[in-house]
C-alpha cells in the first residue's frame, strides 16, 4: 500500500554533486552547510548581528567540559526559546521508559515475538511507537528501550524531541522523511538514522505503512567502536555516514511540540514552525548509514569469533569493553571455516541481547524468526541453535557458501532488559519458542570418537 505524501516545502542548501545529494559524509566530522548564502558566519561563532537578522544558538551534546566536545551552532530565525511555551503533560500510553518493571509480567526467560501488525488505525510516528523492554534508568542516563514503531500518518504541524534519549532507527518495511532542524533525511528499509538527544524534528510518510524497530539510548551516545587488530579498515567507515544539508521553514501557523522528558511526555502550543535553522556548523547532528555498506569480516580458516566483530555502533559505559549498548548486524557474507560449528554457538552471557529481522532467514533459527519479529535472550540465560540448525551444521560438508538474502540486528546491553506489557500481553509472542531447543538430542554414550 503507497500512502505518497505532500510534505511542507523546506528551503534547502546547494545538493553536494555525487550520488548522495543533499547530504555530507562522514561521521563526527565538523561539518558546516548553508540554505542561504552568507548565512553562515565565518571566522567566529557568535557575531553581534548575524546576518538575515538570524539569532545565533548552540546545541550541546555533551558538557561543555567533556574531552570531546560535541556541539553544533545553529543560525535560525527566531531562538528556540520561542518553539517553548507553557508545558502540559499528555500521555502516550505505549511508549515506556526506564525502570519500567511490570510485577504482572516475567521477563526472565528466551521469548520471540511475531511482526506486530498494523491495525488499520491512523498511527504517527508518536502514536505508533510500542514499547517492547526497557533497561537501566532514564533519570540517571543508563540503559535502553526497545520499541517497535508502526507509522501510517504524516505529522502535520506537530513537533517532537526527546531531552532523554538518541534514537537509533531501524526501518523494516515503508519509507519515511525526518524533516529535522538540521535538515532532511528519507530513510528506507537497509538502511539507520541516529537522531540526537534535544534534535527537533517532524516525521513524514513517504511509503506506507511504515514499520520498524527503535534502541533509545539513555547514555552516552553511539560512536563507531575500536577496530583494534582489525586496523584501519572494513566494518562501518565513516565516509559512509551521511549528514543533511541545512533546510529550512519560514510558516506561521499553528503548531504543536511534544518533548519527552524524564520518560514523560509534555506538549506546547506554538504559532510557527520551530524548523528554522537557516545554517549551522558543528559535530552534533543526524547521520543516516546504509548497512550495505557494512564490511564484515571473519574467520578464513577455523573457528568461529566472537559476534563482537559485527558491531556497527557501540554506547559506551564507565566499564571499558562492556557497552551500555552494542548495535550488530548480521547480513550477507561468506563461510568458508574449515572443521568448524558456523552458525553461533550456544551460549550465555553478561549481555541481554534483543534481535530483529530486517529480511531474509536468520542462520541460527531457519524457522519462526520471520521478516518483522523480534527476540529476547535475556542475561545469563542460555540460548543458540535449533535442533534444524544444529544438525544441519554439524553434517555439511563444509564448502565454501554464501549466506544470501538475510539482514538481522542486535540492542545488545549490559542491562537486563525489561518487558513491557504491551510485549508480555498484546504483541504476538510466540509461546512454544522455547519449545524449538526441546527435541535436542543426547548424544553421549561414553565411548570415543566423533558422534
């Protein structure tokens, strides 16, 4: 089903030549773009009068102490004191935060979960977002959530920001245009965008329904991690990350922002579109990255490593090597270890580990893993191949063989992960999921050799 939507025209800068028009690459850089010419001050950062009659404003996203500064100046048309008003507070009923421990509900177990389906209700992207787990603690800025967002209506003349949280976006089915302060990213299925805390923004229907998964990260943001023996290339390159252009309005009409805060949710009546920044510079913004452009590596000739080397964006913690939050992806790529188990091995660790299906079949799970579902393996709780999988490695023939037409990914944190109970009592959780490791075999009998 195509929904085409008619988005409010935003004033954009120059398209950059190539095939990635209207974006910047990299990842961290200091980027700096202008919708109109001289609007961006040069050689300084706060001029007595800028020009347009614009109002130069900084967005931080870190202390202004931290060793790596991150921050972006921002030249706009009116400052953002005037997109705040007075506050009240409203309720959206399926978007949880952290803690968020449901006593009516068990989350100590291996669950999956089936595609949460549209119900044919008009859903945007703030009524359509369903919590699934929550971890850590939004107040003291640790931990997560992972939602599942299913998006049927543009947003009209209506404003969202998290003071909370950055989001990292998944898409899985639709397309979907975030129209920000900084300027437009469209984001289709294969590929993520990273929001940041405090960013602005109105989401747009490109091709619908629209659904997909959501990490909200309470700490400290994603980065690319350490490649460390790996060296300099392969995995995600930041040249491959893509920033917008600055766009933006210039409407009077009314308007409507909602921040989440604290894990609640407040709105403001406003007479204006708060999308304003005519030009900024800085190192804090949105990026969009296409996962087919991930290089995985592996091993070329036994054993299998750790899925560590998959990780595309890390959150670090105070705990060096343990993440607040790790995103991995699992997608094409070839096996050729000889004398080897392939698929993962079973096991359990510190992490909890939520995963999804962008397309295709999971190696570990051939069945009941579909396109859209989601699971859980929970910290220290034991999980792995099916009884199908394990087989099926275990008497190939070991050739070299390329795993096509498949795309997972992984919230992997330090924290238990919490159900909610949308996830426990209305989302379609598959019942006999544990049921898939109970026809595994013993094969022991006490003599030698190979079974």
């Amino acid at each position: 089903m195509n929904r085409p939507v008619h988005p409010h025209e935003m004033i954009q800068a120059p398209s950059l030549a190539g095939p990635h028009e209207g974006y910047m690459p990299g990842f961290g850089n200091d980027y700096e773009t202008e919708a109109l010419p001289g609007a961006l001050p040069e050689g300084m950062n706060s001029p007595q009068k800028c020009n347009y009659g614009l109002y130069g404003e900084q967005l931080s996203g870190t202390a202004f102490t931290a060793e790596r500064v991150e921050r972006t100046w921002c030249y706009r048309i009116r400052p953002s004191v005037k997109h705040s008003h007075r506050y009240e507070k409203i309720d959206l009923p399926y978007w949880k935060s952290a803690p968020c421990v449901d006593p009516d509900v068990t989350s100590l177990g291996q669950y999956r979960w089936d595609p949460v389906a549209h119900g044919g209700e008009a859903l945007t992207w703030l009524t359509g977002m369903r919590t699934m787990t929550t971890a850590g603690d939004v107040n003291t800025q640790v931990g997560m959530a992972s939602h599942v967002y299913l998006v049927t209506e543009s947003m009209t003349d209506s404003y969202f920001f998290s003071a909370d949280s950055e989001l990292l976006v998944v898409p899985q089915e639709g397309r979907l245009r975030f129209c920000t302060e900084l300027g437009i990213i469209d984001l289709e299925p294969k590929e993520i965008a990273i929001l940041p805390r405090g960013l602005l923004y109105r989401v747009e229907v490109l091709e619908g329904p629209a659904r997909g998964f959501v990490c909200e990260n309470y700490g400290q943001k994603f980065e690319l991690p350490g490649r460390g023996p790996i060296g300099a290339n392969c995995m995600a390159n930041p040249r491959d990350f893509k920033a917008p252009v600055a766009a933006f309005e210039d409407r009077e009409v009314p308007s409507t922002v909602t921040i989440k805060w604290c894990g609640q949710f407040h709105e403001t009546k406003i007479g204006h579109s708060p999308l304003d920044v005519v030009a900024w510079h800085g190192n804090y913004a949105p990026v969009k990255y296409d996962l087919r452009t991930y290089c995985p590596v592996g091993a070329i000739l036994f054993d299998h490593p750790d899925p560590s080397i998959f990780t595309v964006l890390t959150a670090p913690s105070g705990q060096p090597g343990t993440a607040n939050i790790d995103f991995v992806l699992f997608r094409e790529r070839w096996m050729v270890a000889e004398n080897t188990f392939r698929p993962p091995w079973y096991h359990k660790n510190i992490m909890s580990e939520l995963m999804g299906n962008i397309y295709g079949q999971y190696d570990a799970k051939p069945q009941g893993f579909i396109p859209g579902g989601m699971s859980l393996h929970n910290m220290m709780l034991p999980h792995g191949p099916d009884k199908n999988a394990f087989e099926g490695a275990s008497n190939s023939n070991l050739g070299p063989e390329k795993l096509e037409n498949t795309m997972s990914f992984m919230f992997e944190t330090r924290f238990p992960q919490h159900l909610t109970e949308f996830a426990a009592k209305e989302a379609p959780l598959q019942d006999d999921y544990i049921d898939c490791w109970s026809d595994i075999e013993k094969k022991f009998d006490g003599t030698p050799g190979l079974k």
